[in-house]
C-alpha cells in the first residue's frame, strides 16, 4: 500500500496542467486562451518580427492561402467528414504541429467551427488562431516530461531565468534546457511518417534530415543559429524565411545553395552537310543549409 500511495502521488505530480483545466469551446475562446498580443508591450521589436512569420499564420498557407481545407470537404481526404458541421479534432491531423494547443486545450466543437470556416472561406475566423509565444513558451517548452515535469501553469520558459516577469499572469521565466536546442523545433519541423493517426501521414521531415544527414557529415549548428539570429544580442524571432517575401526568400537560398553549371557547345554532323547544333549542360548543386532544401 505504501508503494501504491507513493506511486499515485508520482503520477498526481507530472501530470499535465491541462487536465481538469475547462477546454475552449470556440474558436475566438481558443485564440483568447493563447493570446500573446500583451507581450508587445515589453517585446515590440519580437513582437513585430512574429507578426510577420509564418508562425503566426500557421494555419494559412503562402500568400494567405487555407491550405488545410481538402480536410473539411466531403471523400477530399480519409479525414474528412461528412458534414464539416461533424468535424473533430481528428479530422485535422496538421493540429499536431500547426495548432497543437488545440489538441489539448480545445474542445471538438472548435474544429467544427474551424471545418465550417474552411469550407466558407472565413480566413478572418481562420486567421485568429496562430502558433504565437505562449504556445513555444509554455506548451512546447518541456520535452523531457518525465523528468523535467509539465509545463507550470503561469510559467514561462526561455534560454535564461527571470524572477520577477512584469505580466500578470506569467510572472516568472523559468530556463528552458532544450530552448536553445534544435530539438525544440524538431516537435514540429519532423522525423517525416506520423504513423500514431488512424490513417497515417506523410509529413514534415525537416528534422529528421538534419539529424540523419547533417549531423553525421560534421554539422554542429542549431536551427536557431541560421533560423534565429541573433542582432544586439535578441534572437529574430521572425525564423526566416518568411516565403510571402519574396526578396527575403531568394537572399537565403543565394546563401545557402551554390550551382555549378558547366556546359559545352558544338555541333553534331548527322549526315554530309546537315549539322545540328548541341550543347550539353552539367549541373551540380551543393547547399550550406543544415537540411534539404526546400523542406519545411
């Protein structure tokens, strides 16, 4: 009994603050849940940068596109449901990673209304919900959880301590010791195959590219070290690039891949005066990015 006793009181201490918590029944209760716009008044300058990130239209595509809505329309998918009125949480498995805190804080009723947005073309209604700071400073800030524990409730997290955070819900900055690590993106950017779903998909495997083919050949880097920068000293939290810029997007790749093109022309003798005119193109490709190129 006494190791039973010390055994439930283990589980009661690591599980997550989400559970027993009220779940969000709407979209514009889910994106109230998570609102980040207050950080802006002590984080303009990141704030700004986060403005124009895809982070924060994670579930739109490029140039305002909603790339999720094959999922709410009728046989489009194996996901897709009959009415968009009768979607769940599994009918979006993006929400995994381009809206995770909907996995644990939302109710099915939120993806119903997000389906029925899709299908209407609301991008206002689809717009209000982002991957801002809480979901990276709190939700996905803990990997290790049972050693580290779950995420505290009115806890932030980041590469450094800060005792006395002036918000009145989060008051303290707790170090986060994967925040700085590119594991931290690998949760979202992925080994590929999500075989966990009912029907399982093929997805980001940014991650596990890194991992399997630039660490083994030497690389040493983070992501946050090409993807986050620091200027002054703070991190650009806009994680270029940042693909509806154009020129932004076209600077990084000029960076990061170099093609050697070498070619040869002549002219090839068919038959006694009928010459033909040829050139043979050789083409190498070599990229500096710590993955392949492009991959998301």
């Amino acid at each position: 009994m006494k190791y039973l006793c010390i055994a439930l009181l283990m589980v009661l201490l690591i599980l997550p603050v989400t559970v027993g918590a009220e779940k969000a029944k709407t979209i514009d209760e889910l994106a109230k849940m998570y609102d980040s716009s207050r950080c802006k008044d002590c984080h303009a300058e990141i704030y700004a940068q986060w403005e124009k990130s895809h982070h924060a239209r994670s579930l739109m595509g490029v140039a305002g596109g909603l790339m999720m809505a094959p999922l709410a329309m009728k046989g489009a998918t194996a996901f897709s449901p009959d009415d968009p009125k009768n979607a769940t949480m599994k009918t979006f498995p993006c929400f995994k990673c381009h809206l995770p805190q909907a996995i644990t804080s939302a109710e099915d009723s939120v993806a119903a209304e997000y389906a029925q947005a899709l299908v209407a073309g609301d991008k206002a209604k689809v717009a209000k919900l982002n991957i801002g700071c809480i979901v990276c400073h709190n939700d996905k800030a803990i990997i290790h959880k049972l050693t580290d524990g779950f995420p505290e409730k009115g806890v932030l997290y980041s590469t450094k301590e800060v005792a006395a955070h002036p918000d009145s819900v989060y008051k303290t900055v707790k170090k986060s010791a994967t925040m700085d690590h590119a594991v931290a993106c690998g949760q979202c950017h992925g080994l590929g195959p999500n075989f966990e779903f009912d029907n399982p998909v093929q997805c980001a495997n940014l991650y596990g590219n890194y991992e399997h083919n630039y660490i083994p050949k030497g690389g040493t880097a983070q992501c946050q070290e090409c993807h986050m920068q620091k200027v002054n000293g703070v991190s650009d939290h806009l994680i270029a690039p940042n693909f509806d810029d154009k020129e932004l997007t076209g600077k990084m790749l000029k960076d990061s891949i170099m093609l050697d093109v070498q070619t040869l022309a002549l002219e090839y003798l068919r038959k006694a005066k009928d010459y033909r005119p040829m050139v043979y193109v050789n083409t190498k490709i070599h990229t500096r990015a710590g993955h392949r190129t492009p991959d998301g």
